[in-house]
C-alpha cells in the first residue's frame, strides 16, 4: 500500500516513528509537506500537486499531521484527498473541529459529553461576572487555539483574572475560561485512539512550579489503564469530531473524568516512553484495515 504522511518534515518524532512502522510492515511511504500542495480545480477531475508533479492517483492512504499555522491550507489539502476517494486517518472537518477548543468542547456538550464548567465571551464589561459564574477564582485561561500547554494560564486571584482576561480581549484574542478542577491535583490522562479502540494511555503531573502537565512543559509521565467510563469519552469524542486517529485529554474530578480537549495529529514521543505501546504501528494497523476497504 502507498500512504504519504502529510507533514513538514521527517525530523519531528512522531512523523518518523509512522513511517519506520509503514516501512517495517511492508508499505511504501513518503513525506509530503502539505504546506507546498497545491489544488487545481477547473475542467477535469481536481488534481492535486506538490510543485509540478501531479500525486492524485499516488496514494491509497494519507496520515495527516496539519501544524496549527497552517490548519487552514492543510486542511483543504486533506479534504481534496478525501473528495478523491482516499482514506484519512483524520477527516478534514475533524482536524479543524479539534483545533478549535470552543467547537470542540460545542459539540461534546452537545452530545453529553461531560467537560469542566467553561464560558467564552469577548464582552469587557462583564468579566466580573463572568468569573462569579465559573464559581470564582481560581480559573483557567486558554487560547482557543493553542497547543502543548501553550496559552494556558491559571488565574489564582480576581484581580489577575480581570487583568489578564481584559488584555486578551484587547488584543483582539479568542479565549474561553474554565472552572480549575482542584482535586485532578495537576493530573491529566492523554489517550490515544486508533479506530474503535484507545490503544494506549499515560497519566502526565505537572512538577511543583507548574500547573499545566504537558509533556512539552516538563511533565512527568506514567503509563495508566483507563477505566471503562474514559475509554467510551476518548471512543465518542474521536467519532464525534470524525477523527479515526486522535489524543484525548481528561482529568479526574469527584463528578468523574471530564473531557478537556482532543488533538488531531497527537504527539507520540511522550506515550510510547511511558505506556510501552507502539502506538505507531496501531495507527498504521488501522489505515490498512480502512483502506484496502475503501479501495474494495
């Protein structure tokens, strides 16, 4: 089978780790920068390019790993895949829905989800108000957009808080506010879906001087077993979101595990060290199982 992994460049771990499982299962894979396709629509069937070199009819599958620069352009890419008949680990529409935190979190209330208490406004006025409905501080500030515990603020006082939230809404900058679920005491889960199974999870724990437990800002990790309640969150909010391939966030609270956020290309550095799970060869799995289908 031909798959092309659409991502900037081999250099990034978890671009390389697919590919070494392509490889080592017998596929042909190549890395294309989606931020140099271009789309030609017109007379014909649309075809779609990487410089002059047509790759329409190349591929029987692609993986996308889109960087949140570039959601926008890579997204289109991948739906004009799609709209050729190939098969995505990750729906065009997904990718952009995961993106956006507020969407996402949309949706999921939706569908009975259960996620913290949050509240997104671009009122100044009433930010006072706004904080007394999450039941006061302390509260979570986050970037609608914003990725690897970039954008996260905790807001321990009223006063940093109004601060804080009236600078963004200056800047013109899309946020939304979240009650601080004390008791996950810095924890959260990262589960990683492949198709209709969650194949791997860690527990991630912030150090002492930081409340976020990202990987990327030096939180520790272990492998963790989740329980039947977080493996059907991870299962319907991927399906939700149309994501075949995805990383959920959850925290433990005292109501139970609430959803936090879903990411569409997922980091696999941090959860293949901690749970012992080639989480790479799963999502290679499941593209062949879906794509000899499709093709049938």
């Amino acid at each position: 089978m031909n798959i092309a992994i659409l991502s900037v460049s081999l250099n990034v771990h978890s671009t390389r780790r697919i590919a070494q499982e392509a490889q080592n299962l017998g596929h042909y894979v190549e890395l294309i920068d989606h931020t140099k396709c271009s789309v030609k629509l017109g007379e014909g069937k649309p075809k779609i390019f990487i410089g002059a070199e047509d790759i329409t009819e190349e591929f029987d599958a692609i993986i996308p790993r889109i960087g949140t620069k570039v959601t926008r352009h890579g997204s289109a890419i991948v739906k004009q895949f799609e709209m050729n008949g190939v098969f995505s680990t990750a729906r065009s529409l997904g990718i952009t829905r995961a993106r956006n935190k507020v969407r996402t979190l949309q949706i999921m209330a939706r569908k009975g989800i259960p996620i913290p208490d949050t509240l997104f406004s671009i009122n100044p006025d009433n930010i006072e108000d706004q904080i007394r409905l999450l039941g006061g501080p302390p509260v979570i500030i986050k970037l609608q957009e914003g990725t690897h515990g970039l954008g996260v603020i905790l807001a321990e006082s009223k006063k940093s808080a109004k601060s804080i939230i009236d600078t963004f809404y200056k800047m013109d900058t899309s946020i939304l506010l979240q009650r601080y679920v004390e008791e996950a005491k810095g924890e959260d889960l990262r589960l990683i879906v492949a198709g209709n199974k969650v194949v791997a999870g860690m527990k991630r724990k912030s150090d002492l001087d930081e409340f976020r437990s990202n990987v990327h800002r030096g939180g520790e990790t272990e492998g963790v077993t989740p329980t039947q309640k977080e493996i059907f969150i991870a299962l319907s909010a991927s399906r939700y979101l149309g994501l075949g391939v995805a990383g959920v966030d959850l925290i433990r609270s005292n109501k139970g595990p609430l959803l936090l956020e879903v990411n569409a290309s997922p980091g696999l550095k941090g959860i293949e060290a901690a749970s012992g799970v080639n989480v790479a060869k799963h999502i290679i799995e499941f593209v062949e199982k879906n794509a000899f289908r499709r093709r049938k």
